[in-house]
C-alpha cells in the first residue's frame, strides 16, 4: 500500500512539473481557474466589446459600409484570440516533447524531474521584456494611427494602437517560447541517450512541436492576409521574415536531434564497416587456400552485416516525418498563393473599373 501511495505521488509530482505553467498566458489562465475554452470566450467579449463602443463613439455605425474599418481594426483582436486559441495546444506538445525524453535519457527519475525544475522555468522578467520590446517594435514597423479611414477616429484609432502593441508583443513572446523551449530540450539531448537507430519514433514529438509553431506563426500571416489584403511592400516584407522565421524555428529547433540521429546512425555503421573489413580480410586469406567450407560458413555472417549496413545507412536523420514535411510546405504556399490571388483579382477590377 505505502510502495502504491509514493508511486502515485511520484506520478503526480511528475506531472504537476511538467504542467505547470511555463508562460505569462498559462499563469494566467492557472490563476483564473478557467478552462482554456472559457478564457478564450472570456478573452474574445473583452476584446470585441470596447472595439464595438469605440466604433459607436467615433460615428462608425453611421456609415453605409465601412469594410476597410472593421478589416483594419478587426486585425488586432483576431489574432490575439487566435494566439489563445493555440496556446493549449501549444503547451500540449511541449509537455509531449519533454515526456519523450523520460524513457530515453539514462537518468533516474528524481534526477530527471530535478532537471526539469531546474532549467525548464522562464525567466518571468525576461519574458515581460520580450513582449514589451516586441510591442513597441511593432508599433514602430506597422504604426497603426498612420491608417487613412473615411472619417476622424478618435477612440477607434486608440484601441488600433493598443491592440497592436499586445499582438506585436504576443507574438514575440510565442517565438521567444518557442526558442527557450528548444533550448532546454537541447540540455536533454546533451545527456546520454538510449536511442534505436532502427526506431526513431520517439524523438518525433520534438517534430511535431517545431511544426505546430511554424504553424502558428504562419497562420497568423495567413490571418492577417484575410483582414488587409493587397498589402503594400513593407507588409510583403513583414510576412516574408515572419515565414523565414516560422521555418527556420521548425529545422533549427531540430538540429539537436539531428545532430544525436546522426551519431547514432554514424557509430552503427563505423560498427557494421568494422566487421565488414574484418570479414572481408578474412576472405581474402581463405581465397587463396581454396577453403571453400571456411567460405560458405561466413556467407551469411557476411550477408547479414551487408543487411543491416543498407538498413542503417537508410535510417533517417531528422525526426520530422514527410507528411509533417509536405504540411509545412502546404502552410507556406496558403498565404502565398492568397496574396497572389488578392493582387490579380485587384487587377483584374480594376481594369473592369476602368473599362466601365
């Protein structure tokens, strides 16, 4: 009974460090005792509310069709709800790839939950000061209050600003999340590992997290293509480094792992070469002497080193699969082609425009 109670402990000691929460958001959320899906309806009133009054203050309910109004001004809220939209999944995956490495780093468990108390915790200071410069940053690149409208706003133009700044810094946070995050799982792959050249399955949530990351971001160009279409070149610019950014998280929180699959898949195959040459020298010394039983005996150590060199040379050495591949590369066409979409149909009116 007392071996079942310190295993249950053990248990959920293990899973309360692994839950925990890692960012400003999820300490948020954790304090609030809401569920994600209820934080995120509570977030979406609180945003789209003021966004409805400071319309109705500055007249905009009065005008026939103020489509480029609500396009720029929805802009903010949008994807902010969508950052908390992803967010569970987010720390999903990340609970994911730290639980991957339990059954393969040779370490105990109460060294491996000491490991992860100790360097997998952000540094709360750090991260309020990578969402404020990432807001004045976006201040600075996209300056909302420059935005032309067919009326003075006044209200309006102040809930653009501040909803900028907390998208802008939002999404630094994501990307600073996300690097910290690749960088305590790069601690882990420095520890020894018990890796299967043959399976490499396990590592594969450590994929799946870098991939759901690109996504985000990503999606959040292919968001604000939807709201502001036909974007000038400094929003082909933004969306450009955001997409570079996107995939250069996805390989580069990879290379670790790369790195560790490439040794492996490495010393197998300095392993089978070495008993190939040894088999092969020995070979040599039979041949001559016509010791033909010696020969047949060592045809099928021969052929099954010959076997499993093949094998292992075929071994993968990155953990990412290619349907995860072919997904990456399908996000990164979706708001390209949507941006060349949005500028050919502009064109295209406009020509009809002016025939007309």
């Amino acid at each position: 009974m007392n071996a079942q109670r310190r295993q249950a402990d053990l248990a959920k000691a293990e899973a309360n460090r692994i839950f925990a929460p890692y960012t400003i958001l999820e300490s948020w959320v954790e304090r609030s005792r809401l569920s994600w899906p209820k934080v995120n309806l509570l977030i979406s009133i609180l945003l789209l509310l003021p966004l409805l009054l400071t319309a109705y203050l500055d007249g905009v309910f009065a005008l026939p069709f103020a489509a480029k109004f609500w396009r720029v001004t929805l802009l903010g809220p949008a994807v902010v709800i969508y950052i908390f939209a992803t967010h569970p999944q987010i720390r999903r995956l990340r609970r994911e790839a730290i639980e991957a490495f339990r059954s393969l780093v040779k370490m105990p468990a109460e060294e491996f939950n000491a490991f992860v108390d100790e360097y997998l915790p952000l540094d709360r200071r750090r991260e309020w000061a990578v969402f404020f410069l990432s807001a004045l940053f976006g201040e600075f690149l996209l300056r909302p209050w420059t935005a032309q409208d067919a009326i003075t706003l006044y209200w309006s133009k102040g809930y653009r600003i501040l909803l900028t700044g907390i998208m802008c810094g939002l999404i630094g946070t994501v990307i600073y999340t996300s690097l910290t995050g690749a960088r305590f799982l790069a601690r882990l792959h420095r520890r020894p590992l018990n890796l299967n050249v043959f399976d490499m399955t396990p590592l594969e949530p450590i994929a799946q997290r870098s991939l759901f990351y690109a996504l985000v971001l990503i999606g959040g160009i292919t968001l604000g293509l939807f709201f502001i279409p036909s974007q000038d070149m400094r929003g082909v610019i933004i969306n450009g480094v955001i997409i570079l950014a996107a995939i250069s998280i996805f390989f580069l929180s990879m290379r670790d792992t790369h790195a560790v699959m490439r040794r492996t898949k490495l010393r197998e195959l300095r392993l089978a070469r070495q008993h190939l040459a040894v088999l092969h020298n020995k070979l040599q010394e039979e041949t001559p002497h016509g010791h033909s039983e010696a020969l047949i005996k060592m045809a099928p150590t021969t052929n099954a080193w010959l076997t499993y060199e093949k094998r292992i040379d075929q071994a993968p050495e990155w953990p990412f699969t290619s349907p995860m591949l072919r997904k990456l590369l399908v996000s990164i066409l979706v708001p390209i082609t949507l941006f060349i979409l949005q500028r050919v149909v502009g064109e295209l009116l406009a020509q009809w425009i002016v025939k007309k």
